[in-house]
C-alpha cells in the first residue's frame, strides 16, 4: 500500500473512532433519559404484546438500556481496536489495552456528564459495563485478526 493510501486509512479509521464516540456522547444527553426511551418503547411493546403490564415494560426499558451500553461500547473497542492496529500499533495486547483506555475515557466523560443532568444519572455500574462491551468488540476483532493469519499460514504451507 503506497504512503498516501495507508495516511488516508489512518485518518478514515480515527474519524469513525471519533464520530461513533461522539454518538454516544449525544446520547448521553436528556432526550435519552429511561423516562423517554421507556415512553417510545411502551408505544413499541404494547403494540405487539398488549397483555404486558407496566412492570414487564419496566424490566424491557432495563434490559434495552444495559443492552445499549454494551453493543454501543462494543463498537466503539472494536473502531478503536481497528484503528490503533491501522496506526502501526503492532502488538495487540497493547492495541486492547488502548483501545479499552480510549472507551474507558469516553465512558467517564459520558458517565460525568450524565451525572450533572437532570433526569440523568451517572453511574459506575454503567460505566463497568461499558468498559465490558469494547473489550467484546476490541477481543472479537482481535480474534478475527487471528483466524484470519492463522489460516493465511495453513494455506501457504
């Protein structure tokens, strides 16, 4: 890959790092408090399921939320991950242990900000499984990465 190519996959590969961080830091914001998430899902939910109670869109709203903390921040290792390994970090453990630095900043930001909104609170809980779902995302890459050299070796021999 000549020079230019590869600068412009670097910068291509820190601009979705960043524009996915920035994402969930928008969605850290009040408009998507669980008191607003739980009224569209309630219109969402009932809708198929009437029979459901308020305690079982309750337990839904939780599930959704905690779920979005996860696949969001999985994302966001697996960007990260990709990107740092782009960048010429060449050894993976210390591409996942960035990769999980940078998301454990991003969380702490959000984490912060939230917990200086009202109808938003900021939490450590959240904030742990954050940091769960990029290591996810970074260690699913990261494992593709293997598979994929693994099976380059197997094919040359």
């Amino acid at each position: 890959m000549d020079p230019e190519s590869a600068r412009r996959r670097r910068i291509q590969a820190w601009l979705a790092v960043g524009a996915w961080a920035a994402l969930i830091l928008i969605l850290g914001g009040d408009q998507f408090s669980a008191g607003d998430t739980r009224g569209w899902l309630r219109e969402l939910v009932f809708r198929f399921f009437p029979g459901l109670t308020d305690a079982h869109l309750d337990q839904a709203n939780y599930f959704v939320r905690r779920s979005a903390h996860v696949g969001f921040y999985a994302v966001l290792g697996f960007l990260a991950y990709r990107a740092l390994r782009i960048s010429s970090v060449r050894m993976t453990p210390a591409a996942l242990g960035l990769a999980l630095l940078l998301a454990l900043c991003v969380a702490a930001a959000d984490e912060g900000m939230q917990s200086r909104r009202t109808g938003r609170t900021g939490s450590p809980r959240d904030a742990a499984l954050d940091l769960a779902g990029a290591g996810a995302g970074a260690l699913l890459l990261a494992g593709f990465e293997r598979r994929r050299r693994y099976r380059s070796k197997a094919a040359d021999a």
